[in-house]
C-alpha cells in the first residue's frame, strides 16, 4: 500500500503530519508524494478561518475525484476541520473513508487499516490528551526545522475557534523539548522555529511561571543550533526576562512574531485580548530600546464586528508609527460557536476587504522604505537553495522567518550548499524582496 499526505495550515498543524508520517512508515507502509500514485491520502486540515475550511473542503473534493478516476482507494481526513465538523463530514463529504480528530492522530494505523478493509472509522480522543511530541519525519528542510513546545489555548479570543478545537493549554516537558532539539541538531538542523498557540505562555501549567527564556537558555546550553526563531509570541506575557535573553543570547534571532490584531482598545476588550493598547505600546518600545536589531512581525483583524472609521483610523495611525518589519491583515471570519458570530455590528463584506486594501498598501510603503535602507548592507544569509529560472541562490537572513517573509536571491561564484552561511552584499530591493551577491 502506497499512503499519500496533503498538510493544510501552520506549522504548528505540519508537526502533527510529521508524527502521523513517522507512525506510518514505522507501520511498514510506503510513502508517495505523488496523490495520483497513492491508494490511500491522508489529508490534514485546518478550519481556523472560512478560506481555511474552503481549501479543506476543495482537497478533499480534488482528491475524491481520484477516488472515481483513477485507482485511489480510500481518503481520511485529520486535523481541525474533522474536530470541529466531526458530526457532518461522513454526511457532506462522502469520499471520505475515515476521519481522526486532533486527539486521535496516533490511530493513524488503525484508521488505515479499516480503510484497506473497506470500513468507515472515525476516532475523537479528547482532544487535551493527545501525546504531546513523539518521533516525526521531518518535512521540512534538512537544515530547518519547527519544534512545538505546548497544545492547546486558553487565551479565549471572542473570535477564535482553536480552545474548542484543540483544547486547553498545556505545556511539554522542558527536558523533553531539549532532548527533541539535540536530535533536530543531530540531523543538521541550522534554524530552530519554536512553535505553540502561545509560546509565551508556555510553561505557567507545568512550573507557576512563563517559562520561555528558561527553556530558549536551556536549548542553547544544550545545542549549538545558530539560530532559534520565535513565533506566536503574545504582548502581554513578554516578560522582561525573555526581553533579556533574547537580547543576550547571541543564537535566538533578533525576530519577535507577536499578533496584536488591533490597537483601539474598544476592539482588544470586544475581542477580549489580554491588555490595552498602553500596554502594546510599552512591551514594542521595551523590546526596541533593549534588542538592537529586533524585527517585529506582526498581524490585525480589520472589520471586525463594531469596528468604526475611528477605530480603523486609529489602527492606520498605529501601523503608520510603528513601522512594523512585518506585517499582515486579514478581514474578520465570522466563526459559528464563538463568541463573536452573535455580536451585533457585524461589518459588510466589502469595506471588510476595503479596510484590508488601505492597510496593507499602508504597510507595503512601509516595507518598501525599509528594504530601501537594507541596500549596500552586507547581511548573513541562510542559503536555501537554487532557482533554476533567475539563476541565483535563495535564502532568508534573520530578518524573515520561513515559508512567511521575503527571500534574499545572490548570486556567487562558486557553488553554495542549502543550509550554508553565506555573506551577501545587497544591491536592490524588489518589493519584499532583496537582491545580491556573496560578498568575497
């Protein structure tokens, strides 16, 4: 039996994929990356937002035609999309064989086996008890890697399905992410992106305290990992501890990914974020005047409900002060079972996506008088690989996080492995983009 995967969603849903892969193969099963050649898909969701349920929904669609047209046998499905509609996938989506909820991706062998038996199966485990960690194939490249560090959510954002989909939080084991880190560093890995709901909150379940900069100091006196990135950071649980250790710790990139999604603070009450817009000022001015260097990315919702031109405005002027390195908006998605689907207010469609034009051509200038500065600069670039159609060499300095931000191309004189430091010498810029050469 031949089993085919398709990930959907963040990282945080690839780490997932990559354990079911692992427990796939140890199985005895062959894995092809070709659908067309597989008798069975495994195809892992994401139901975050509606585009995110949509894309879902048309893989599964795609592949069932597979089902019809070719030789393919059976599909499951996994993931977020299957926990939170586990009542109505068999019912909507027919060509579906089996289905696994978050808590439940360990039957993986199981469902694959009432599938080569021609059986329905479905499993939801409780979707906190899932075992955190395990063996995984990596998917990414050998020299990069994610590492998740908790599960689960207890921010309760009035917009925000993932507590009801993936559970409450609850941290890993400090020793256990530190023994998976010196097996990642083992393998090659040269970047190191820590992953979680909330990496800031890790910890608070497992020690009565936030625990990042102990478990990021640990990493680093176990590991000599050259760069250990940080996502999913939240405003009000960065401590000045974990100002401090990235400030001092050479080998966690000066990058901070931390969600605002608003600055007025009548929208961070109605979407019952943590803190006001006071407090979101002093963390962003604390990690600047302390971390030379920082790179902050980050992200807001526009339209949601209530949200008036003032509001908007406000937010305009904040993205306009702060000149975030990075930053993405996206319209509000009215998710059933959350609170925010009944609020009253909800904004029309168009100037949703109206909103969403003005601020991120607002941030595109924004971008572009930044990238302008970066040129004549010599930056320390991670090589990725080799783009056949430009001919020059690809890859991110500290200033981008993977899959997400801007690419660095440059060419060299001799032949650059992926995963090697390289010195480049700017040129120009090109929207989000820079262009080089390896300096001598």
């Amino acid at each position: 039996m031949k089993i085919g995967f398709v990930s959907l969603g963040c990282p945080k849903n690839q780490l997932d994929t990559e354990v079911m892969l692992h427990e796939v193969m140890q199985a005895g099963y062959e894995i092809t990356a070709e659908e067309t050649e597989a008798d069975i898909v495994i195809i892992n969701t994401c139901a975050f937002i509606e585009s995110a349920k949509k894309e879902a929904i048309d893989n599964i669609i795609d592949i069932g035609w597979l089902k019809e047209n070719r030789s393919l046998k059976g599909i499951i499905v996994t993931g977020c999309l299957s926990e939170r509609y586990r009542d109505s996938i068999f019912d909507e989506l027919p060509e579906v064989d089996a289905i696994l909820g978050v808590g439940s991706i360990h039957d993986i062998v199981k469902a694959i086996k009432a599938v080569e038996n021609g059986e329905k199966y479905s499993s939801y485990e409780k979707n906190d008890c899932v075992r955190l960690g395990g063996d995984r194939v990596l998917t990414t490249p050998e020299y990069a890697a994610y590492i998740k560090i908790a599960e689960g959510c207890d921010n309760r954002c009035s917009y925000c399905a993932i507590p009801s989909i993936r559970g409450k939080f609850r941290s890993r084991p400090m020793e256990d992410i530190v023994a998976e880190a010196k097996q990642l560093e083992s393998l090659g890995v040269k970047e190191l992106t820590v992953v979680a709901q909330d990496t800031t909150r890790y910890g608070i379940d497992l020690y009565g305290k936030y625990s990042l900069a102990d478990l990021l100091n640990k990493i680093t006196a176990e590991t000599k990992i050259p760069w250990i990135r940080l996502l999913y950071c939240y405003p009000d649980k960065i401590t000045d501890e974990l100002i401090d250790t990235i400030k001092n710790n050479d080998r966690i990139v000066k990058y901070i990914d931390m969600p605002l999604q608003h600055i007025s603070d009548k929208m961070l009450t109605s979407m019952n974020r943590h803190g006001d817009s006071k407090m979101i000022r002093d963390v962003i001015a604390k990690m600047r005047d302390n971390i030379p260097g920082i790179v902050i990315r980050t992200t807001f919702i526009v339209g949601f409900p209530g949200e008036s031109d003032e509001d908007f405005r406000e937010l305009c002027e904040f993205v306009s002060e702060m000149k975030f390195e990075h930053m993405g908006a996206f319209t509000y998605s009215r998710e059933e079972d959350t609170p925010a689907y009944d609020f009253p207010c909800q904004i029309d469609e168009q100037i949703k996506q109206d909103r969403c034009d003005i601020i991120m051509k607002q941030q595109m200038a924004i971008d572009s008088e930044r990238t302008e500065k970066l040129v004549h600069k010599t930056l320390k670039v991670l090589s990725e690989d080799y783009d056949v159609v430009s001919e020059t060499y690809y890859g991110r300095s500290y200033m981008d996080a993977p899959e997400i931000d801007g690419k660095i191309f440059f060419t060299a004189k001799k032949k650059i492995k992926p995963g090697t430091f390289v010195n480049v010498k700017i040129d120009s810029a090109e929207d989000y983009d820079l262009i080089g050469h390896a300096a001598e």
